[in-house]
C-alpha cells in the first residue's frame, strides 16, 4: 500500500470512523492530541425562535473556541411560565 492510499484511508477514517478509527487516523498523523472544545458560560445575544408549532423559544448565542476554530452555537434558554 503506497503513502497515498494511506493519507486518503486516514482521512476517511478521520471523517466517518468509530472513536478508535479516529484516535488511530491521529496517531498516523502524528497527532498525539487534540484540542479540547471550550464554550463561554454567558450568552452573548439572544433571539426568540418560532418552532414549527407557532411556539417561541428563547435561544442564547455561545461562543466556542478549539485550538485555532471558533464560531458560535445558538441553545435553547429554558423558561419558566408563570
């Protein structure tokens, strides 16, 4: 098997394997570790979401950051009815 068809099986493996596929595709690369994720605790916006059924929602933004990646991901704020 040439270097090439080890690169693109490696990268398969990254994209669609089992953990263990994945953590064994890293080492191939020689990757010993992998940044962990981190997210902020505090919303940094907030919008009202209609769900599908008419209901609003209220949604915050989190900001995430992993190794040189970032962007952010909208959760779902649970409210209380009074």
């Amino acid at each position: 098997m040439n270097d090439q068809t080890k690169d693109q099986i490696a990268s398969v493996m990254l994209q669609h394997g089992t953990p263990e596929q994945q953590k064994e595709a890293l080492l191939y690369c020689g990757i010993n570790q992998v940044a962990a994720r981190t997210e902020s605790g505090t919303a940094s916006a907030y919008r009202l979401k209609r769900t599908v059924h008419g209901e609003l929602v209220l949604q915050g933004c989190f900001q995430w950051q992993q190794g040189t990646d970032g962007g952010f991901k909208w959760r779902d704020i649970e409210t209380v009815e009074e």
